[in-house]
C-alpha cells in the first residue's frame, strides 16, 4: 500500500510538471505569435505616443493608489505573475469561504489590452504571462502603472484617465480629487455596470470598495477613507438634487482652453 501510495505521488507530480512545462512551452510559443504581428516595445511606443497619453507624474497620485489597492494590491512586491494570488483566486473556485478573485496582474492586464485580447482561453493566458514578462523586461513599474491606466476602458466610451477625467468631471487628470480619483478606479473591473453617469449608486457602491481595499492594504485609514467618500463627486451630464454648483463647475472646466478640453470637444462636436 505505500509503494501504491509513493508512485501515485510520484505520477502527480511527473503530471503537475508536465501540464506546467507544456502551459508555458505554448504560452512561449503565442507570445511569438503575437510580436511576430507587433512587438510589445513597439505597442508601448505607440500608447505612449498617443495625443491622450498623460505621463506618469501628471495623473493624481490617489488614482495609482487606489487602481492598485482595487486591482493588484501586491503590484509592487511581484513580478509579472502574483502567485499569492492566482493560488487564492484557484481556491475562491472552489471553496465557499473564500471570497471570489481573479489571478491577473496590473501586468497582465496591460499586455491584454496592448494586444486587444480578451477571451480568456488556457493559450492565451500562457502567453499574456510570457508577455507580460516581456513587458517588465522593457519598463519600469511605474512605468506599466501609467501604461495601464492611459489605455484602460473606463465605461461610456472613454478609453485613458485624460478621457475618463475630462469626460466624466471636466478635470485633468493632475486635478482629480481623492473622490473622483477613487470613482474612476472602480470602473475598469465592470465599465458598464460602474458607469457613474448611468449607474451613479453603482459607481458609489464601487468607490467604497476601492476605500475599503486601500484601508485594508494601509494606504489611507479608515477616518480618511470616510472623508473621502463624503466628497461629493457628481459627473458631469447627471443631476442630482443640491449638486447644481458642482455641475455649473464642472461644466466651465470641460469649456476651458486647455488640451484635453480642446480635444474632447472636438470629438463631441
């Protein structure tokens, strides 16, 4: 019986390191399927390149903080794979007590929207991680971050924080409160659902999750994450009673001269 018990052992872990090495032999081989089509030095090139690209230094700090404390709060502590995490997003799978997580990096989720490729099958997660190591080959951390939310889609049509701030509150994104910097980092995960001008509780329930995560990772306490819930954050093109002067504001700021205002008023009109 331990003999049985001992080759059993030894066949799952021959099986577990075969299933591993065949994963990332293809996630290898994808990966050089799609920089055959264009590299991922050149797609970061071209983001960066983009006449809505904000640099790093010119986007609110709270917005970085509260998009990793919501998205990949380990951001900083892990390569391109966080194994922490895809081991308890595996369990939340299967096990009631575990809340339910998914397994991707800000990493990964940068290279999946670089190459526009969102279906998720077994061969392309291999080769979003071979990717996904290539990307922090070439960039630094803070660089990814800023890659990141220069090309997420942050619902009602507005793709990049300087679309995002402009169209949702008629700000830059260096001018974004606390408050509307941890509205806008809610969406990416749902941007329909946590569209704040036609789903504003939605958008609010979402905010005060992205608080509660910065709190629980000790970003900000818990008297600042109330106070920053209690900001009044109101998008621009919703109504809601009393709010009248932070839409009249919010309006003259979308009319005013500078870039993104230009730009976004062109597309609209």
């Amino acid at each position: 019986m331990k003999k049985f018990f001992k080759w059993l052992l030894v066949l799952l872990i021959a099986g577990s390191l075969a299933g591993i090495t065949i994963f990332f032999v293809s996630g290898i081989r994808t990966a050089d399927e799609f920089e055959a089509r264009e590299s991922v030095a050149s797609l970061v090139s071209r983001a960066e390149a983009s006449p809505d690209y904000v640099p790093y230094q010119d986007v609110s700090p709270m917005l970085y903080q509260a998009t990793i404390a919501i998205e990949d709060a380990r951001y900083y502590s892990h390569d391109e794979v966080d194994l922490i995490a895809l081991v308890r997003a595996g369990l939340s799978q299967f096990l009631p007590f575990f809340a339910r997580s998914g397994g991707s990096t800000i990493d990964m989720q940068t290279v999946k929207n670089l190459y526009g490729q969102f279906d998720g099958t077994p061969v392309w997660k291999a080769g979003e991680i071979v990717l996904a190591h290539r990307l922090e080959k070439i960039c630094t951390k803070d660089q990814i971050i800023s890659l990141y939310v220069n090309i997420i889609n942050y619902g009602n049509n507005y793709h990049g924080i300087a679309q995002a701030s402009m169209g949702y509150f008629g700000v830059l994104p260096s001018q974004l409160t606390d408050g509307q910097a941890t509205m806008l980092a809610g969406i990416p995960q749902s941007p329909t659902l946590y569209n704040p001008v036609t789903n504003y509780a939605a958008a609010r329930g979402k905010q005060r999750l992205v608080l509660d995560a910065m709190v629980r990772n000790k970003m900000i306490t818990q008297e600042e994450a109330d106070a920053i819930y209690a900001e009044p954050v109101v998008p621009i093109g919703i109504y809601i009673p009393g709010t009248a002067d932070v839409l009249s504001a919010a309006s003259a700021s979308l009319r005013s001269g500078d870039l993104y205002s230009q730009r976004l008023l062109s597309l609209a009109f």
